[in-house]
C-alpha cells in the first residue's frame, strides 16, 4: 500500500461553457506537472461507450498525489484557489457545480461487505 492520495475532481459546466471550461483547466496542468509531489493530473471529458453508461459530470480531473500534505498544498496554491473562486463561485463562472473527492488505497478503516 501506499500514501497517494487520488483525486477526482468533477466539473458540470453551465449550458454553452463546456469547451471553456475544459481549457480553462487545461491552463491548470502545466504547474501542477511541475510540483513534486504531483504523479498525475489530468483533465479529462466524458465521451460515449456502450460498456461505459454511468452518470457523472462531464469534465473530470484525475489526479495523484504522493502524500495528503502535498495535495493539500496544491488546494492551497494561488492559481487553484482563483481557479475555484474565478470560475465556480463566482454567480458568472463557467461551472454550474462541481465535486471534489479524495481516495486511498490503504484498506485500514473500510467498512465494506468482504467479498471472496
């Protein structure tokens, strides 16, 4: 096991706003690449897949940290937080809503049905 910490990150753009919300993250992965601790980060958009019919919204950051700290200081670092305060808090940003979630992979701590 390790200490990443995975992070996915969900934007629903606002109708019309797709694709400059998409490269308005895209500006966004030139300096995280450059930080230490950063393994990936990259923003993706949903296509089709008759294998693949979920729901989600349909830009998404997968990222991977080498520890919670360094996550946590990349959530702290300038242009994130006027990224967030730009474009999704803001009443005229281009995000409608968005959802970030963090993940281990250390099984400690996991209520989960065993299967097996």
């Amino acid at each position: 096991m390790s200490s990443l910490v995975y992070c996915t990150a969900q934007f629903k753009p606002r109708p019309g706003k797709e694709a400059e919300l998409f490269r308005a993250l895209q500006m966004l992965e030139p300096n995280a690449h450059r930080e230490d601790a950063c393994v990936q980060y990259t923003v993706t958009r949903q296509i089709s897949s008759p294998f693949a019919e979920g729901t989600s919204f349909p830009i998404v950051f997968h990222e991977i940290w080498s520890d919670m700290e360094s996550f946590e200081a990349h959530c702290q670092r300038r242009e994130i937080v006027e990224f967030f305060e730009r474009y999704c808090k803001a009443e005229d940003g281009l995000a409608e809503d968005w959802n970030v979630c963090i993940y281990t992979d250390e099984p400690e701590n996991f209520d989960a049905p065993q299967f097996g």
